[in-house]
C-alpha cells in the first residue's frame, strides 16, 4: 500500500510543476509582500527626481520663424546667377540645412564671441570648435510643415541669451543671402568687365585688319575696276573673231603651200589672190611659151633663137617662183599678225578675268572682315548693356527670406519641467520594483503558503512554525521557548504539530517519526526538539534519537557534551542506558550521536537501528528520530524505511520547490510512508500580507489567544 501511495503522490508532484494561472488577485497579494520595496524604490526615484530638479539648471528655448520667398525675377545677366530661389520643396529643405549648417554656426559663434556673450568667449582653437559643437546640439532648425516657413530655435541656461542667438542666427543667414547676391553679382560685373575689354580689342583688330587688307588689296585689280566701263563682251567677241581669223589664215597657207608645191600655174595665182605682178609675169611667159613654140617650128632645138627663149621663159618662171614665194610669206605674215592679235586678246582677256577673280576675292574677303566688325561692334554694344543691366540690377538686390517671428524671452523653461520628471521618475521606479519584483519572485523557488506547497507536492502541510523574534524572546533558543511560552504561537504550533502525527491516546508499542529535511539549515534540529519536549510536557514517554551521524546537534542543545552514543551502542559498545541523556527541562529521553563515522550506513540499516526500534518500542509512546539531511547523504532514506511515517521540514520562502520535489521523490521510492510537510521559521507579518488562508494564524483577531 505504501508503494501504491508513494507512486499516486510522486505523480501528484510531478503534474504539480505545470504553471498555475496567476490572478489579479494573486499579483495584488505580491505586491502587498513586496510593498516595502515597491514605496522604497519609488520613494527613491523620486528623492533622486527631485534631487536632479534642483541641481540641473533650468534650459529656456526661444524660437524665431524665417520665411523663405521664392523670387520670380531671372538673373540680369547669364554671367550672374537667377536672382530668388525657386518655389520647390527640394530647395526648401534645402535652405533650412543651411540655417543649421556648421558654417553659419561658426559665423555666429565668432559674432557672439567678438561681443562678448557669455559661454562664447575664449581664443583656444579647441575651445573654439568645442562651442561650435555644442551650439549646434543646442540649435535645432525644422521646416514647418509643408510651408515655406523656418523654425529656428534655440536653448539655453539663460532665457534672453537663447532668443538673442536665435534672432542672431536668423539675422546671419539673412544677411549672408545678400552677401551671396551681391558676391555673385560683382564676380559677374567683373567678367562681364573684362569680357567687353576683350571684346574691345578684338573690335580695334577686326577694323585695322579690315582698312589694312583694303589698302594691301585695291593695286592688285585696279585694272579690272578700270575695265568696269568697257565692253567686255565686245572683247570676247574681238578674241574669238582673231581666233577664226587665225584659223582661216592657216587653212588658207595650207592650201597655197600645197597648191604652190603641186601646180605652180594660174590655179595657184588665183589662190594667191590675183597679184598684179604675178598677172603680168604669166602673161610674158604665156608669150614666151607661144614664141619658144613658134621658133621651135622654125629652128631646130640648138638654135640660138630657141635657146634664148628657154632662157628668157626660166627666167619668167624663177620671177614667178619667187613671187609666189613672197605672196606666200605675205600669206604667213599675215597669220603671225592674226596669231598675235589673238594672243594678245587672249592674254588681255586672261588678265582681266585674272584681275576679276582677285577683285571678286577681296571684295569676299572684305565682305567676310566687315562682318566680323559688324560682329564684334554688336558684341561690344552686347557687353556695354549686359554690364550696365548687372550694375542696375545690383542697385535693387534683397534678400529670398525675411525673418516674420522673431524670438522672444521665454518665461518658462522647457526643461527639466518638474511634472514629466517626478511622472517619469515615478514611472521608471515602478517599474524598476516591479520588474525586481519579478526577478525576485522568478529567482524565489521556496514555498510561501501551505496551499502552494500541498499543490506543488501533493502532500498535506501540517503546520507553519513561526519564527521566534529574538527581541521578544529575551535571548531564549527556539526550543526553550516552547517551555518559557506555553501560550505563544511557537507552543500552539508544536500541539498542533503533535495532535496531527500522533492522534490515538494509546495502542501498543510507540510510533516512530523520522524528521528530515531536504538541504541543511531548514530548522530540522530545533524543530525536533521543540516537538519532542511538547510531546514530553503533554504526559508522553518520548524518546528522541540524533541519528545525524555526520553533524550531531541535538545533544548540545541539551547542554550535554560530546560522549558515546548511538553508533557504539549499535556496535555492542555500549549499553542503552550507558548512553541515554536526560532532559534537565522535561521528562524527555535523548540517545545522541557520536562523530564516529565507519560505515554509519551499515548501522542504520533494518539490521541496526531498525532492531533498535523494535526493541525500545514497548518502552516509549513515540520515538523521534532527527536525520541528516536527505541530499547530503543516504541516511534519511535508510531510517525511512524503519520508520512508521516520515515528516519532511522545508525553511519558508527559502527552500527550492524542485528540491523538495526531488526529496519527496526519493523517499517515495525508498518506500516511505510520508506523513506530510512543515513550513519552518515563517515570518508571521510577511506571511500574512500573502493573503493566504492559514495568514489568519497571525491576524489581529487571534492575537488573544497566544501570550506572544
């Protein structure tokens, strides 16, 4: 039966790990224990809140508001940049960086620093750049909205020094506008005045190299100008009739060459054009020819008469010859003179069209430098106007932004603003006691009421043992206390205690209780003695037996010394009454232990101790035995089995449950009987802030029935 009981209650602390849902009720209970934390953590929250409000200087923020004013006017000149900034949002978010740019804080840093404001004075370059820095921390610029409007704002320690820096600010960057248009305009009017030198110079070359070419050029075709008033075509004509002529006179040589060498006879004369001398000189030889046949008739061939004639007819015929031959040379003459008419034409010609071209080419190339005077006189004009325009412009220059809110004095700092800081303090201690609220109740793994532990483990909690507040108790031990305070809650706790593990009046032999604990310094010892000496009080014959052969207490909490005692009377050594001490309070019985430790397991087996029992139960209504505890060695698990029940003791809110629960498990498995758990040294006033059911042990309205 104890098998099956042990293993239905192992189940039961098993399943009892599983989480418990937490009501509002339950975290309420919580915080009621950890009150004093929670005040405490919030009280020093706020002691440190409102330490910090008086030590931390009041910060003013002053704010100034900009608009910017797109312009709609272009640049004078393209040489200067367009006058006004455009209306885009780009350009917007643009000009408010530059309100918080590094190079106007520096601008106004070095203005402040020159009139002295305070914070801003000082000739370090280090120190310098540090107030830079921390001007720009305390500078803030955000555009409003979507609107073309600026926010310029500023903090300080000094209420009129922040809107004075923010005016400042507003002032630099509206001044430095200007600065950049009229910068702009003068780099413009100083190209623009260089250009137009240029372009003077280049207008002084163009027209000396237009009257220079002019001079150079009008000798080279003079002539042609002079020419202008002949007929050219006439001269044409001229030249192409000494052409013809020349070819008719060359055709014609060539007939009377060929004509003078084939027939010298009247055909060449007519060819020759009819000469009077070569007429007459044909008609004597046409006689001599008659006269040379007539003779001829008459004389024979070698006559004197004949031969003269031949001789005067040669004679006509060399004078015939040789006129041909001047009218053939008259005919060539005649050709050289037609050859060098038409030579001569033709090279007039040449030279006029010759003379022609150089004019139509320097009348080109004067046309080509006139309009490069045309074009450099127009640039020139250009540039005198374009000058004059940036001039006129430059006159009228205004700035893209005006300042439409300046920044007044504040009246109130914006910080620390003492409500946000005793809120947010409060708010961050709360929840720093109630997050080490949590840790505290996450890192806690003991037992706090009875009901938790009779969940947790599955075994009923037969008592809560109060802890002895030694200022009430005049110096008195826990187990002493039991005897001086009869009425106390100490003293009803142990009656209680003894009522529930030792109900009959009577029966035969004594019963046999093993008290242990999980770990040391549960209050086992104390716990044993105080129910021991009750038990002894009520009329019990009671034996109490310190089976903790490791760390022996009980006998010096008697006021007994170190001697034999349990291990030499299971050896044979000693003899039960050699061994036995007495109570000097009570009739109570101690067989105590001794620090010899040889097999000490051997000696609380069922062949030791367990014959012990069986022997001196006749003699005793209930015999306790105090153990070591159950992690530390074997020994609890050994007695457990010659014990009739066992009662386990677990410190209050102190005792890890899983410990417990592994003890619990171990003496379940050695086949204990377990009569149920103690809660020991429980802070009443603690206790009773849990909400618990058996809290009432320390409420007021039983306060009356305990002498304490």
């Amino acid at each position: 039966m104890n098998r099956a009981t042990a293993d239905h209650g192992s189940g039961q602390g098993r399943a009892s790990h599983a989480p418990a849902d937490v009501s509002l009720l339950d975290i309420a209970r919580t915080l009621d224990h950890w009150r004093a934390l929670v005040l405490g953590c919030v009280g020093l929250g706020l002691v440190l809140a409102i330490a910090g409000l008086a030590l931390v200087d009041p910060v003013y923020e002053a704010r100034a508001v900009v608009l910017i004013e797109p312009g709609h006017q272009r640049g004078a000149d393209d040489a200067v940049t367009a006058q006004g900034l455009s209306d885009d949002d780009a350009v917007i978010d643009g000009q408010a960086r530059v309100l918080a740019s590094r190079t106007l804080a520096e601008e106004v840093v070095a203005d402040l620093a020159r009139d002295g404001a305070p914070g801003f004075t000082g000739d370090a370059e280090l120190q310098e750049k540090a107030r830079v820095e921390s001007f720009l921390k305390r500078l803030d610029v955000a555009r409003d909205g979507k609107s073309n409007a600026i926010a310029v704002t500023f903090r300080s320690t000094d209420p009129q020094q922040a809107a004075m820096v923010a005016n400042r600010v507003a002032e630099h960057y509206i001044a430095g506008q200007l600065t950049l248009k009229y910068e702009t305009t003068r780099r413009g009017t100083e190209w623009l005045a260089t250009q137009l030198e240029d372009s003077r110079s280049r207008l002084g070359r163009a027209e000396a190299d237009l009257a220079t070419f002019r001079q150079e050029s009008e000798g080279g075709y003079a002539d042609a100008i002079q020419l202008r008033g002949l007929d050219v075509v006439d001269l044409k004509r001229d030249h192409m009739a000494a052409v013809a002529e020349v070819a008719a006179r060359r055709q014609q040589l060539g007939r009377i060459e060929a004509l003078v060498a084939a027939q010298p006879g009247a055909l060449a004369f007519e060819e020759l054009g009819g000469s009077a001398v070569l007429q007459n000189l044909h008609a004597l030889k046409n006689q001599a020819v008659r006269r040379e046949t007539e003779l001829a008739a008459q004389y024979g061939p070698r006559h004197p008469r004949i031969l003269d004639a031949r001789s005067d007819l040669a004679e006509l015929e060399r004078q015939i010859a040789t006129e041909q031959r001047s009218l053939v040379g008259r005919v060539r003459s005649e050709l050289d003179q037609a050859r060098a008419r038409e030579t001569a034409l033709a090279a007039e010609l040449d030279a006029l069209k010759t003379q022609t071209r150089a004019q139509r080419e320097a009348e080109t190339r004067i046309d080509e430098l006139k309009r490069e005077v045309d074009l450099e006189r127009r640039l020139y004009e250009g540039f005198i106007g374009r000058l004059q325009a940036v001039a006129d412009i430059d006159k009228v220059q205004r700035a893209d932004a005006r300042l439409i809110s300046p920044a007044a004095a504040p009246e109130r700092p914006v910080s620390p603003r003492p409500a946000l800081v005793l809120s947010t303090a409060f708010a961050a201690s709360l929840a720093t006691a109630l997050m080490i609220v949590y840790l505290l109740e996450q890192g806690d793994r003991g037992f706090r009421t009875g009901a938790a532990l009779e969940k947790t483990l599955g075994l009923p909690c037969l008592g809560l043992v109060p802890l002895v507040d030694p200022g009430k108790a005049d110096g008195a031990l826990p187990h002493d206390y039991v005897l001086d305070r009869t009425r106390s809650r100490l003293a009803e706790t142990m009656r209680g205690l003894l009522a529930a593990l030792h109900p009959r009046a009577g029966g035969e032999g004594a019963k046999v209780l093993l008290v242990t604990s999980a770990v040391a310094e549960e209050g086992k010892s104390t716990l044993v003695l105080s129910l021991a000496r009750t038990a002894a009080e009520e009329g019990l014959r009671v034996l109490l037996i310190d089976a903790d052969l490791r760390r022996p207490r009980l006998h010096a909490m008697l006021g007994h010394r170190p001697s034999a005692g349990l291990p030499e009377m299971l050896r044979g050594e000693k003899t039960l009454e050699q061994v036995l001490r007495d109570d000097p309070r009570t009739p109570l019985r101690l067989l105590p232990a001794s620090h010899r430790l040889d097999r000490p397991t051997r000696l609380l087996g069922m062949e030791g101790i367990g014959a012990l029992l069986h022997e001196l139960r006749p003699a005793f209504d209930l015999i306790l035995v105090d153990s070591a505890p159950l992690l530390a060695v074997a020994d609890g698990r050994l007695l457990a089995r010659a014990a009739d029940e066992v009662l386990v003791v677990c410190r209050w809110n102190a005792t890890p449950c899983a410990v417990v629960a592994h003890c619990i498990r171990q003496l379940r498995d050695a086949g204990a009987t377990i009569a149920g758990c103690v809660l020991g040294r429980v802070d009443l006033q603690r206790h009773a802030r849990l909400g618990s059911a058996e809290a009432g042990i320390a409420g007021r309205e039983l306060a009356a029935y305990y002498a304490d």
